[in-house]
C-alpha cells in the first residue's frame, strides 16, 4: 500500500514538473519596487487603513508586502478579535478565516496607487503542523526525529497549500511573497514519502550513513558534520521539489489571477554561497528563477549579518552590497532582485540607526538599479528609504 501511495505521488509530480514548464515574464513586466514590508499593521490604523498607504506613499513606497497568514502566536493586525488560534486573513475553505482583512487592505492600497502583495507562509503555517503532517528528519542520535514543518510530500499537504493560494488568487492582489520556511532543512526528508521517491529517481537510500561522515558535539546536542557527495545530490533533488512546488502554487494562483507575480524569500547565504544555500536550506536562486520565481526578496539583514559574521558598520555593509551584486548576477536583472533591510530591531531594541542603513543604500547600489523593501514595518514610522 505504502509503495503504491508513493509511486502514485511520484506520477503527480513528474506530470506536473512537465506540464507546468513555462512561465517566465518578460523583463518588461519587472518594476522597481520601493517597497514595505508589514508584519503587523498597528492598532491606530483601525477604522482608516487607508491612513497607512497614504503615509507610506508620502514616503515613497510603491509596493506593500502584508502578512496573511496568522500563526498561533502571532500578533492580530489592527488588534482585531481573532475567530480561530491560527489560519488565515481572506476567505478560504482550506483553512480557518481569522479575520477577513484582505479586501479592505487591497483597496486601500489601489486607493493610493500602491501595489498590493500578499506575504504567504507555506511549511510554517500553524494549522497544517499537526503530527500526522509533519516531516521527519535524520537525527545524528540516531534513527529519525519531527523535521521543521509540514510535509510537502504529503499530498493532503500539498492540496491544501494549493487551494490556499488558489483562494488567495482570486483577490485583486499584484503578487505573492513566499515566506521564508519555503526550505527544507539540511536533515530534513526522511519520511517515507520523500524516502521513496529519492531512492526511485536516484537509486540512494535515505540514512545518515550516505550523506554525513561525523558526529559531533555542538552546544551539548549532536549534530551531523562533514558531508558525502550523497548528501548534494540529496539537497539539490530537494531543492527540485521545491521548485516543482512554488511553480505548481504559481500556475494555480494564476488561473484566478494570470499577471499575478511571485516573489521568493531568499537567504542572505544563498546568493554569496550557493553550496551553503542547497546545504542548509535547500534553497538555489537560479532553480526558482527557472521555477517561475519573478522577484528575489533577499534577507540582507544588517543587524543579522553584522551578529552572525562579527563584522563592524562598514564591512557589513560592505558584505551585504556582496550579497546584492551575487543576487543580481543569479537573477539576471537589476530590478528583480529585492534587498530586504532592516530599519528596525528584531531584537526588541527599537529603530536601527538611519546612518547604518543608507550606508548600506550606498554600497548595495553598486549592484545596479535595484529594489528595496524596509523591515519590518508595523506603522509608517518604521518606514526607511533609500536616499536618491
């Protein structure tokens, strides 16, 4: 029963990697996005969302990218009364309405001339993290272990993340941006869905033996270190599938919605170190480009980087006008690539220096003419923009 499961699902995705092949756009269709990211829209905008576009198009933002999803401990836009612990902010069949948000935001943001994109979340989204959902992961204390988010090889997973975005469509957005857990980890796969079809395309079992050398200690837990060659061929067979993904959720959202675009949240380490892209995260710029992928919301985030790379104001700055020029050489054009920057602490420590952040204006515009969005925006005063 398992394997017939398995093949049949094998038979779904091949059919449909062939039948969805083409959807590129034209260079033409690409604009320069100037654009805002919001998390969670602030209370004071209650009754005038309006009030929010119009402040951000004085400040010359002409694209929102607004959350729609809402997980269980998220914050409500608006501190509106919730109808459900986790789901969604437009109507859907395929998941918990928490409040019917998206008609109002979309108009407000036509009102002001400014491009509407819904911020989508796929193997994150709380409601679909039930057990019975969950990938598996090899664990280097042996055997296999809950993996990060919900199984994308599941086929009741993927056709509810398909009616979502169907349903998502049919709203008079401009574009979706994926949300960053669009990967899959470096462990991640070993469930007997993704088992089966890996060792049926490529003849290579799914252990720990066939793709890690070592284990060691890090901070008190196991981890695998050292890669096989197995294990590139395993992480770039999983990067195919999420390609095959986001261009099946693209084609789908595009019967409602046919110049709907698609934006994909990408890594700040996937542009400068494509081997730690496909490593860590499953994640290849170029293969969701050939995906249908039209821009490349790249997460230079500078207090990030600058923590995680030890590096002062200027080299950071420095590294992440890196990132930028490695993502444009990837995409193929200047204005599809997106620099994601921080004007505001994810660590409670309130507005980012504005010094900092058009330093890094500066130095990633030798990348070319590229887009912008500022992160993360809750009113129009968390709002930087690069000077001209």
């Amino acid at each position: 029963m398992m394997k017939k499961i398995a093949v049949i699902i094998f038979f779904v995705l091949t059919l449909n990697s062939v039948t969805h092949s083409q959807t590129v756009l034209s260079s033409e269709e690409i604009y320069k996005i100037n654009g805002a990211q919001v998390f969670v829209l602030d209370e004071k905008y209650k009754g005038d969302i309006g009030k929010f576009f119009q402040e951000a198009k004085e400040k010359g933002i002409n694209t929102v990218f607004f959350r729609v999803f809402h997980n269980s401990k998220d914050r409500a836009h608006l501190g509106l009364p919730l109808q459900c612990e986790s789901g969604v902010y437009y109507e859907t069949q395929h998941a918990c309405t928490v409040y019917d948000l998206l008609s109002d935001v979309v108009k407000a943001a036509h009102d002001n001339n400014i491009k509407l994109y819904a911020w989508m979340a796929t193997r994150s989204l709380s409601f679909l993290k039930s057990k019975e959902n969950m990938s598996m992961s090899l664990s280097a204390s042996g055997g296999h272990e809950t993996g990060y988010g919900a199984n994308i090889f599941k086929k009741e997973v993927r056709d509810i993340l398909l009616g979502l975005f169907e349903d998502l469509a049919k709203y008079e957005i401009d574009g979706i941006l994926f949300q960053d857990d669009f990967i899959i980890k470096y462990t991640e796969g070993s469930d007997r869905y993704a088992s089966f079809l890996f060792k049926e395309e490529t003849g290579i079992e799914v252990k720990s033996e066939n793709f890690f050398k070592s284990v060691k200690t890090y901070n008190g837990r196991k981890v695998f270190s050292e890669y096989t060659e197995n294990f590139y061929t395993w992480a770039e067979w999983k990067s195919s599938q999420l390609s095959l993904l986001f261009k099946e959720l693209k084609e789908r959202a595009k019967t409602h919605n046919p110049k709907i675009k698609f934006a994909a949240n990408i890594y700040y380490e996937t542009p400068i170190d494509e081997k730690a892209g496909i490593a860590w995260y499953s994640q290849n710029l170029t293969a969701l480009k050939n995906a249908g992928a039209d821009y490349f919301a790249v997460m230079g985030y500078y207090e990030q980087i600058s923590d995680e790379k030890k590096l002062d104001r200027v080299s950071a700055a420095e590294y992440i006008g890196k990132i930028a020029e490695s993502a444009v050489k990837m995409a193929g054009s200047e204005k599809a690539v997106i620099m994601k920057l921080q004007s505001k602490s994810f660590k409670g420590a309130g507005m980012l220096s504005y010094d900092d952040y058009k330093l890094v204006c500066r130095r990633t515009r030798l990348a070319g003419d590229i887009s912008y969005a500022t992160v993360p925006v809750f009113s129009s005063s968390d709002i930087y923009v690069c000077p001209k």
